[in-house]
C-alpha cells in the first residue's frame, strides 16, 4: 500500500489547485481523491489487469474534459499555467506507461497511447512514444503508418518517407505499407503542386519566375514590377539579382519538375511495390487508392495506365486481375468498356484459363444488386453461355418478379420456366456442385417439399469435386431443414413416465443418421471425411437435444460450432479461459423429476456417446465438441423450473462426485467416456480439459495427478503444452475478465 501512499500525496496540490479556482468543490475532490485510490489499489494487486488500468485512464480523460467544460463555462481569466491545467492530462501519460510496462507486447496499448497523446497536441510525445513501439514491435505496418502521419501532419515528408522506406524493409510483404508509401508520394507530390503553384511556378515549365521579365528584357505590361523604375534604379536593383542561369541547367530544371509532377516518383514505388509483391490484392489496392485520391485527372489517369500496364505484364490470365482490368472504367448504367467482360469469360474459357467464370457470375450478382434499370439488369441475366449457367439460374430466382414476362424470355419468365431450366442444366453438368447448388436454391423457392428432398437426393449422388460439401450440408440449413423435417412422421411422446422427447429433433436425428451412412460411401477420403465430421458434429448437437427430458426442464442447450457462435462455447472444454468457482454449484434437478427419470436420462445419455463412439468415426474435433455438451451449465433435466436451492428430497443421498450427480456442469460418468477416447485423439486438449473440469468440480488433487502424468502419457512436448495450459488456469483467472466496468461518474 505504500504505492498508494506515494500516489494519493502526488494529488494533492492539484486538487487544492482546482478548488481554489473553483472548477470543482471540496466535496468533489473527495469524491475524486476516494476514486483514484480505488483505482491505485486495483493497480498494485499480484497479477493486474489491463482492464483495471484502461478504466483509470478513462476515468482520467472524463475529468479532463469536465474541467475543461467548466473553465469554458466560468470563462477564466488567461494567466501562467498552474499544476491543475496540465496535471491531469500529465497522469493519463503517467497511467499509459504504467500499462506499457506490465504489457509492453500489446500493439493496441501502443496504438491507444499514441491516440491520446496526439489529442493532448504531445507531439514531442507522440515521436518518442512510436519509436520506443517500433523497437519492440518493428513487424507491425500499422506502427509505421501512425509514425508517418504524424510526421505529414506537421510537414515533414523526408521523415515520413524514411520511416515508411524503414518498414518496408522489415515488411515487404505487406499490403498496406506499400499503399501508404503510396498514398504518402501522392501527397507529397499534390503539396508541391499546390505550392508552386503560389509561388508562380508553371509545373508545365512553360511560365516564367518572378524577375524572368527583367532578366530576358521583355515588358511585363501593367503587372511589370519594374514598371516606372529608372535607368539608374534598373541597373541598381539588377546588380543586386542572381546570375543568369545556365539555359542547359535551367531545361534539365524544367524537365524535372514535369517529370515529378506528373507521377515519376509514384510510378517508381509502384513498380516497386508490384515487384515486392505479385499479387492481385495488391492491384486492387492500389487501383481503389489511386481512383478516389483526389489528383488532377490527367495524373490519376497516367498512373492508372502504369498500374493495368504492369497488371497485363505480371498476371494476364489471372481471372480477378481481367476483371479488374475490364472493370477499371466501369460506370453506374454499365456502359463502356465493361460490357466486353462477357468476350474475355467466352475467349477464358476457350483458352482454358480456369475460375474466370466464377468471378464474372459474381460480377453479374453484384451489380444486380445495384439500383440499375431494369432493362440493364435483363441484358445481365439473359445471356448464359454454359460457364455461367449457376449464376444465371440464380439471378433469375432473385429477380424474375422484379423483371416480369417483358423483360425476359418466355422459356424463363415463370417460376415453372425456372425449375425446367435449372433441372435441364444439371442434366448437363451432372457433376457439377455450383450449378447443383443453384438448382436447390431454385428448388427450395418453386418447389414442393418432396421435389426439394428428391433433387438433394440426386445432388449427393452426382456432385464430384470442389464444393461437394456445400452440397451434403445444403438441407442442414436453417431455411431448408424446416421443410424436409415437415416430410418426417416423428410424432411427440413420452419415455419413462415425464420425460419428454423433441419431435423435431428426433426427426433431424434420423436424417442425420442417414447422411452418416451415405459418406461412408463417398470414393474420395479427403472429401469424405471432411463431411463425416462435419455430419457428426451436427448429429452430436441434435441428438443432445433429441434426449429425454422433463417437460419443466428448460431448452437444453447446444454448444457446437454447427449451432451456436463460438462466444456462446462453454469454457470448460478451453482450460486457458477463467473457470468458475469450484465450490458455486449449477442449477440441480427439477422438483418433480424423479430418481428414476433422471437415472433413465443418465443412460440415455451414455448410450447417446457410446454410439458414436462406435457406430462412426469421430475425430478430435467431435469429442471436444462432445464435451463442452456434456459440461455446459443446467442441461435439460438438471435444471430447476423455479429459483431457490435444491430441495431435501431432491439432494438426499446425492454425492456430487461419488454419484455423480450434476453439481458443477457434467455427469463425471458419462464425461469419463468421452475423456478416454479423446485423449486418443489429442491428448493434449483432452488432459487440459479434463483436469479443468476436475479443478472446477472440486477435486482439485485429481486435476493435478492428471496433469502430472501428462508427461508420461503423451511424451515431453506434449506434456509441457499440458503444465503451460494448466499454469493458466491456475494462475487468474479465476476472478472473470469479463466484469462489468464502472462508470465513469461525473464529479
């Protein structure tokens, strides 16, 4: 506390200062005072927190406006500045570097300092403060540009320059240091433009300088500043002008300047950086900084011949570089040059070049979106030379009600038209999984649930290659599952007196299980198995919900990657992530469910985990996904329809580890299982998560003869990722990060 000490002393002539002008009272500067010891305390515990400093800068930054309000409002009489106008901005620096010491490594600390101290005007500060970022971090672009417009904005182009030509070498690979240097000749060269510009210097070289008039002997009219000056005078004010210049020097002069002006610098870091970089996102970068930068039309226009010059060099047949060369002067009714798209797909795909079709049926989508005519949008979709028919087919399932009969071809203008069309292609293309993919969509809109179970059936069977599991997920979404579970005839029920069944998950199960067997079947393994796990995630999840339950049970929860945001995964399965108290126990059973139902649910499920263990081939990823069901908080029956503590008939004769009734978020039994043949699969991730569960559960002896053995089961590496994850858990992470902030009050 003698850290806290020294701090509240410092404060102490500032606050006097503040209420002796008034800006704030006695009372207020206790408030104040009581604050920043709140704060300061937090900052001196074992292990900080990042969160604990950021919200006393916070706080900082909310009392420096107030006071600057206040002075405003009072309108202060300007003096020499006292400690209080400088001292809180001065322990908002003090707070940063307090942070920047405990965690040097995070670039977004960095990042944040520099923002407020370039807000204060510390512009001193703000150079010492990107240097120190750079010599710790010099592989982060995003330093480099922060240090480079600082520089610019207070005119220092060659300092700007050297540290962008700094982070380039470190980062020649990056994107966006090279669209800054960019961005950052543009400007220099937009600067002198305008600068010479006032000073009366043609950038054409055609003008003349101030005092050309008298050196050539030419009459400078009414503008003439020698006009009215005599002889004598004359000859007096010409011995005092520089010698004349070396009409050689003075062309070369002339020649350089129009060689700046228009663009040779940026065409030189172009170059370079399509060099350093030869890649399409790097035109395409580049394209969009030069097309909205706002330059004179005739440079805009010369650089960006440069840049589609070395894009035909570099990448001819690339298909996102030929549509960005056919697209450069695109316009919003679609005229010109990017109409002759369509003869590059067709001459494409005569030459063989692969993957331009799919990029100009994203082209069509994307400008269909668009507020075009509706003429326009017609003369898109109806032509569809066989590399487009997907896009075609779904363009016209978005827009055939918008377009109507006149616009489109009789043989498509009807929902019926569509079907014959779309069914007609995959005819043709029968192994083709974007034009399949298409047809569903179109199947799914026009057609009755029988048809769309049908052409998914079809589409399993032929669809070969890339995109073959879009086409087995397909019926699994959202907007498609409904239907083909309408086809089901699961009905409600009962098993084991009161506890109930899902329907609709039931029948999801069953469909799931017979995609199952249908991959095993699949030729190609890679594909295969791809699609078996995913499948098998996805059953994991339905048939958790597909368990009996008690009908005052609340929905019981799904934590797979298939069915919920990863932000929604229970914790238990990651041990790196703050764990909850080990002794704060879940919500228990239901009041009315029996001994007996919950024993049947107890086999339920470990019947539920033993058949995919041993009627598929789940991966690493399926038992992880498996465990975090089995420990998220309150599943189905183990929970209470009402609040208060479990009753006396319900806890009697329950040991929550001996039993292994739900106390702490998973039946030890059934997690067991699900443990061993984990950690056949990954081992590490297993024994991590395992050891968790058992520290969160209580049995805290256990956790760490699991942990201790790791070395021994899985070998030295191995068992050190083991002893670091567990490090983690122990060491912080109990309390949550995730705690609200205060508020910032204003006193």
């Amino acid at each position: 506390m003698e850290r806290v000490q020294f701090q509240q002393e410092q404060m102490l002539a500032e606050l006097k200062d503040l209420v002796q002008k008034g800006l704030f009272t006695q009372k207020e500067a206790k408030q104040i005072m009581q604050k920043r010891t709140a704060f300061e305390t937090a900052l001196v515990r074992r292990i900080p927190k990042k969160s604990d400093f950021l919200r006393y800068a916070t706080y900082e930054m909310s009392l420096e406006t107030l006071r600057r309000q206040r002075a405003k409002r009072l309108n202060l009489e300007k003096g020499s500045p006292t400690i209080s106008d400088y001292a809180l901005v001065r322990r908002q620096f003090q707070i940063f570097e307090r942070t920047l010491k405990k965690f040097k490594g995070d670039v977004g600390l960095w990042i944040q300092y520099i923002q407020v101290a370039k807000k204060e005007g510390a512009r001193s500060l703000v150079g010492r403060i990107t240097a120190r970022a750079l010599q710790l971090h010099p592989g982060v672009p995003s330093l480099y540009v922060f240090a480079a417009s600082h520089e610019l904005e207070h005119l220092s182009p060659s300092a700007a320059r050297a540290l962008l030509q700094r982070g380039l070498r470190l980062n020649a690979n990056s994107v966006e240091m090279w669209r800054e240097y960019v961005r950052m000749e543009l400007g220099f060269v937009e600067s002198l433009r305008r600068r010479w510009g006032v000073l009366g210097i043609d950038v054409k070289g055609k003008g003349k300088e101030v005092g050309a008039d008298h050196a050539t002997g030419t009459d400078g009219g009414a503008n003439d500043p020698w006009a009215g000056l005599g002889d004598e005078d004359a000859e007096a004010v010409g011995n005092t002008l520089p010698m004349d210049v070396d009409p050689e020097e003075a062309d070369e002069d002339e020649a350089a300047r129009r060689e700046i002006m228009n663009g040779a610098i940026v065409r030189s870091v172009i170059s370079s950086a399509v060099k350093a970089i030869t890649k399409v996102e790097m035109f395409v970068a580049l394209h969009e900084l030069i097309s909205t930068y706002p330059s004179p039309p005739p440079l805009k226009e010369s650089l960006l011949d440069h840049l589609h010059d070395l894009l035909h060099k570099t990448l001819p047949s690339h298909p996102a570089a030929i549509k960005l060369s056919s697209t450069r002067r695109l316009t919003p009714d679609l005229s010109g040059e990017p109409l002759q798209l369509s003869a590059n797909v067709r001459k494409a795909v005569d030459d063989g070049v692969p993957g331009l079709a799919d990029v100009y049926s994203d082209f069509l989508l994307e400008w269909c979106e668009k507020d075009v005519d509706n003429s326009l949008k017609a003369y898109l979709i109806t032509p569809a030379p066989p590399v487009l028919v997907a896009a075609h087919i779904r363009l016209l399932v978005t827009y055939h009600a918008s377009l109507g009969s006149a616009l489109l071809p009789p043989k498509v203008n009807t929902p019926d038209g569509i079907l014959r069309a779309s069914r007609r292609h995959t005819t043709k293309t029968p192994a083709s999984a974007t034009v399949w993919q298409a047809r569903l969509d179109a199947e799914r809109q026009f057609a009755e649930p029988e048809a769309v179970k049908r052409a998914w059936d079809d589409a399993r069977r032929q669809v070969q290659g890339e995109g073959c599991q879009k086409i087995w997920l397909w019926g699994l979404e959202s907007h498609s599952l409904s239907r083909l579970l309408s086809l089901s005839s699961a009905v409600p029920g009962t098993k084991e007196g009161n506890l109930l069944v899902d329907p609709e998950a039931t029948a999801e199960v069953e469909l799931l299980e017979q995609l199952l067997h249908e991959s095993q079947l699949i030729r190609e393994p890679v594909v295969a198995g791809a699609i078996h796990e995913e499948l098998l995630i996805r059953y994991a999840a339905a048939s958790n919900r597909a368990l009996p339950h008690h009908p005052h049970a609340p929905p019981r929860p799904s934590s797979t990657s298939a069915m919920a945001p990863r932000s929604t995964r229970v914790p238990a399965m990651t041990p790196d992530r703050a764990i909850s108290s080990p002794r704060t126990p879940s919500l228990r059973v239901g009041t009315r469910a029996s001994n007996a139902e919950r024993d049947a649910e107890l086999e339920a499920r470990l019947a539920r985990v033993q058949k995919i263990g041993t009627a598929y081939r789940p991966t690493a990823r399926v038992w992880a996904e498996l465990f975090a069901q089995e420990t998220s908080p309150a599943p189905a029956s183990h929970a209470r329809s009402g609040g208060g503590a479990p009753s006396a008939a319900d806890t009697a004769g329950d040991d929550p580890r001996g039993s292994g009734a739900d106390y702490f978020g998973g039946d030890r039994r059934v997690l067991e299982v699900i443990y061993e043949r984990w950690r056949r699969c990954d081992g590490v991730a297993a024994m991590s998560a395992w050891a968790a569960w058992l520290l969160r559960s209580g049995d805290g002896k256990e956790a760490i003869a699991v942990v201790a053995r790791a070395r021994g089961v899985l070998g030295e590496q191995d068992g050190l990722e083991v002893e670091r994850r567990w490090k983690r858990v122990l060491d912080g992470d109990t309390a949550d990060d995730g705690a609200e902030e205060e508020d910032v009050e204003e006193v």
